[in-house]
C-alpha cells in the first residue's frame, strides 16, 4: 500500500525502454527492423503492459480495502473478496502465460524468417 505510487513509475520506466528498444531496432535494421516491431515485439509488449496496469491496479484496490478493513470498523466479507481477486489474477496469469509462448515460440521463428 505504502509503495504503490512507484507502480506509474515502473511503467514509465518500462515504456521509454521499449521506445528505444523499438527505435534501436528500426535504425539498425532498416525494414527488417520495422517489421521485427510491427508483427513480433510490438504486440506482446502491448499486452505485457497491459496486464502489468491490470496486475498493478487489482493489487492497489486490494491493499487498500485491507487496509481500510483494519483502519476502521466495516467489514467485508473476505472469502468472496479473495476469491474475486484470485480469479482474476488467475484469468491475467494465463493470458500472460500465453503471450509468453507466443514470444518464446512463435516470435523466435518468425524473427529468423524476416531475418
């Protein structure tokens, strides 16, 4: 909870990475650059970025209505919430399990055709 404003940073920091990572790519590449960015790094990046905002956004709402919890006198019921929160970190996991397999398989194949 105490951290949580460092998670806008991280992305940041991840988003201007990946800019220079694709902006190395296209100079040094030319074409062949821009198509490794087009079809293989640019949407598992997007996706990646996309469940890392989810991830982080489902992590903040839980820490605050736990904290909320203990700070004052409301309850919740805490199985449902729980679960709730495990489902969907479960569904996100997969999706990025996914997308992992797409980089290391189909990626790593494809980049050896263009190349």
């Amino acid at each position: 909870f105490f951290l949580s404003f460092l998670i806008p940073c991280f992305t940041n920091f991840r988003g201007v990475f990946n800019g220079i990572l694709f902006v190395c790519l296209i100079v040094l590449f030319k074409v062949k650059g821009f198509l490794i960015v087009l079809f293989l790094l640019f949407p598992c990046v997007l996706i990646n970025e996309f469940i890392f905002i989810l991830f982080s956004y489902y992590s903040i709402s839980f820490s605050i209505k736990v904290f909320n919890v203990f700070r004052s006198d409301n309850s919740i019921n805490i199985r449902s919430f729980c679960r709730n929160y495990f489902y969907r970190f479960l569904f996100l996991s997969l999706i990025l399990f996914l997308s992992i397999l797409f980089e290391v398989y189909i990626s790593s194949n494809l980049i050896n055709f263009v190349v």
